[in-house]
C-alpha cells in the first residue's frame, strides 16, 4: 500500500506554485491590458502601433510557445531567466494581450454623449478618463477579465514544462515514483477547478462592488 | 549565438513535416469538437434536470482546468483501464472534447438567439419540431455562430504544441528535438513562432471576412 500523505503534500507545494503563477501574472496581465488597451485608444500613431504589434504578436502564438521562446531564446540575447520569472513573464505578456482587447471595448462601450458632456464641463483628459468613463467601463470588463484569469490558470499548467514544479509538475513525479495514475491527475484536476470556481466566484463579488451606485446609468 | 540561415535551411523541412501533423490535429480535432460539442448542447437542453445539471457540470469542469493536464489523464491513466491510444488519437480526443465544451456554448447561444417568435410561428403553420428545426431555427441560428467556431478553430490550433508533451511528434517536438541535438534553440524556437504567428494572422483575415459575411444579422 502507498503511503500517500506525502504525495499529497507534494502536490499541496505544487498548488502553492500555481496559485502564486497566477496572482502574479495576472498581476502582470491586468498592467498590460490597461496600458496596451488605452495605448489603442491613443491620440498618437506610434502608441497606437506599438500597442496593436504587441496585441497582435501574443494572440498570434500560443503561451506554450512563447514561454518556450522566453526561456530559451532569451538567455541567447544575455537575459536570463528562472522558470518562475520566464512563467510569469510569458503568462502576463500573454493574456495582457487579450486583457488588452476587453479594455478597449469596455473604454468605447461608454456612450458618446458621456465624453461630450466632459468636454461640455471642461475635465481634462486624464479627469475624463479616470472619472467618468473607467467607472462606467470597469463593469463591463469585469466578467471577461474573470474568465481571462481562468485562461491564465489553465496556462500555468504549461509552465511544468520548463522544469517549474508547479502541481501539473508534481503531479508527474507521483505518476513516476508510484506508478499510479489516476489519483494524482484526478486530484490536480478537482484543484484547478476549484481554483477556477474560487475566481469566478471573486470576480461575481468584485463585479456587485464594481456596479454600485450605477443602478439607472447603465443601459 | 548568430542567427544562421544555413542552419534555418537544413532543419526546415523537418519542421514542415510537424506542421502537416500540427494541421492535421488540429483539423481532425475541429471535426471531435464540434460534433461533441452538437451532443453537449443538445443534452444541456435536455428537459431532464438530472440529465442537463450533470452535462452543465461536466462543461465548467472541463471548461475550468487546464488541457495539458486533461492530455496526460487521456494517455496516461486510460491505459490503465485497457484503452491504449496513439499518442496522436489521444491528443486529437482531449482537443476535442476541450474545445467541444467552448462549441457547446457557440451552438447554445446561436439556438437561443432565435426569437422565440420563431417557434410560434412554425407552431402556428403547424410544422413538425423536425422541419422547424431544419427549415427555421437552424438556418438564423447556424450562420451568426461561424465567425465565433472560427475563432475556437484558431485558439485550437495555437493550442496544438501541447501535444508535443504526450509525444505527438507536431511541430514543436519536431523543434525541440532539432534543438535538443543540435544544442541551437534560437533558430527552431523562432521558426515555430513564426509559423504560429504567419498562419494565424493569415487566418484572423479570413477570421473578418467570415464576419463581415455573417455576424451583421444583429449590427445595431
């Protein structure tokens, strides 16, 4: 009989990796979105191509190939990385960009007589922006920023591949030293899904925050 | 290290031999999803609680954690109950039963978006359920969903590399392994992104004018 406790704290520690990949690359993506989404929106040509080469360039490749590139290609041009810094780096590059494309949406979503009545009441554009339409635009953001998160989880899984040893990673050490395989794959299964269902269930809660005191103004 | 084209020559139609098996999964993989996804959304509209509750479940579940781990439960613990597949077999099933959860959705929404006016109306000319499927439901609902299948169509083919992890020899194994003996990353590693990058961009201009033909239903 396998003595499983300690397998499970292996996997535990795995899960510990993963949540921290994914606070911090979505602490990076949440950056990215706002700066490529509003870099979209700009008044300049270049911020506006700069901004629309990043998007598309990470939406054209997948995270597993971008991470592989980070983490093997990079070193060659003098920088290199950890696993974790290359994870978190590719990840936050990398749903930053659809993150970009939600902002943006959200930000022209707000209706035009909202702008109009800025300039009517003479707000400077950094008060237009952070005082009228972010407000009324973060609600809309909300749920596909949640199911970004989602994506950005589901894509830490990748990292296990460069040698990060996050629970996709412990999980296969168990397969290898027990020579089982359903219970540690059916057990990080049940916890990303929990974690999935953690941060939609955040995201419900921040949204009825977010949409406070809005009741009548949205449509 | 220098980039060098010689180098990019010689390993290129190694790297094209991966593509065919990257397009082929994906294409076989597109054609799992979408049926899968026909059945989940059929039986999610079941009017059996138990039936629908359970099939709703399973879509968030699958829905809800990561493919790469979904693959390895596909060819690594199903052998265990006697189902042996090739690493290929297993891969095109995970991408499509992953994908097919998202198509589920597509198919829900698209039926859902027909007026319910519709129904009436086919009631009312005392059609079959049968023929006011075939003849009125499904023609209005069918076209708004193509550009959303195609962007799942997409996202599944930038997806295709994880199943370089169960062995399928697609095209980024192709390039880990010309890396991994000839000690170049920077070529192979690029090369890869480039072809990801060219055949997607390629497809989201298909991608607009699949849209431009047949999302305008309900521009306001």
């Amino acid at each position: 009989m396998i003595d499983w406790s300690g397998y499970i704290g292996l996997i535990l520690q795995g899960a510990l990796v993963t949540m921290e990949l994914t606070v911090l690359g979505s602490a990076l993506a949440l950056i990215m979105a706002f700066a490529a989404g509003l870099g979209r929106l700009s008044r300049f040509a270049v911020v506006r191509t700069l901004a629309t080469v990043y998007i598309e360039f990470f939406r054209g490749t997948s995270i597993f190939v971008q991470l592989f590139w980070v983490y093997f290609v990079l070193p060659f041009a003098g920088l290199t990385l950890t696993p974790m810094q290359a994870g978190v780096l590719a990840l936050g590059l990398n749903v930053g960009a659809y993150g970009a494309e939600v902002v943006r949406g959200a930000v022209r979503a707000v209706g035009r007589e909202q702008r109009e009545a800025c300039v009517a009441l003479n707000l400077s554009r950094y008060q237009r922006m952070r005082h009228v339409i972010l407000p009324q635009a973060l609600p809309l953001m909300l749920p596909t920023f949640g199911n970004n998160a989602i994506e950005l989880l589901k894509g830490t899984a990748v990292v296990s591949l460069i040698s990060l040893t996050d629970m996709t990673f412990q999980a296969q050490v168990v397969r290898a030293q027990t020579g089982n395989t359903l219970i540690p794959f059916a057990t990080i299964l049940v916890l990303y899904f929990v974690m999935a269902s953690a941060i939609s269930a955040g995201m419900r809660w921040l949204e009825r925050r977010a949409t406070r005191g809005l009741d009548g103004v949205r449509a | 290290m220098e980039w060098d084209w010689t180098f990019v020559w010689q390993i290129l139609p190694t790297l094209l031999q991966g593509l065919k098996i990257t397009i082929l999964a994906t294409v076989l993989g597109a054609l799992v999803a979408a049926v899968f996804g026909l059945v989940l959304a059929i039986a999610r509209r079941s009017r059996n609680a138990a039936v629908s509750r359970t099939v709703g479940f399973f879509a968030d579940f699958i829905r809800g954690t990561p493919l790469l781990v979904q693959l390895y439960f596909i060819f690594y613990v199903l052998p265990d109950i006697g189902i042996r597949l090739s690493p290929l077999v297993a891969g095109v099933i995970g991408l499509g039963i992953h994908y097919g959860t998202y198509a589920a959705e597509v198919y829900r929404a698209g039926i859902d978006n027909v007026p319910r006016g519709q129904w009436e109306a086919a009631r009312a000319t005392n059609l079959s359920t049968r023929q006011a499927w075939i003849h009125v439901i499904l023609p209005q609902a069918i076209p708004p969903m193509i550009p959303a299948l195609a962007n799942y169509f997409i996202a599944m083919f930038k997806e295709t590399p994880l199943l370089s992890a169960i062995t399928v020899l697609e095209l980024m194994n192709q390039a880990k392994s010309v890396a991994n003996s000839s000690y170049r990353y920077i070529e192979p590693m690029t090369l890869v992104g480039v072809f990801f990058l060219v055949i997607s961009l390629i497809s989201v201009v298909g991608l607009r004018f699949l849209e431009n033909r047949y999302a305008r239903v309900d521009e306001r």
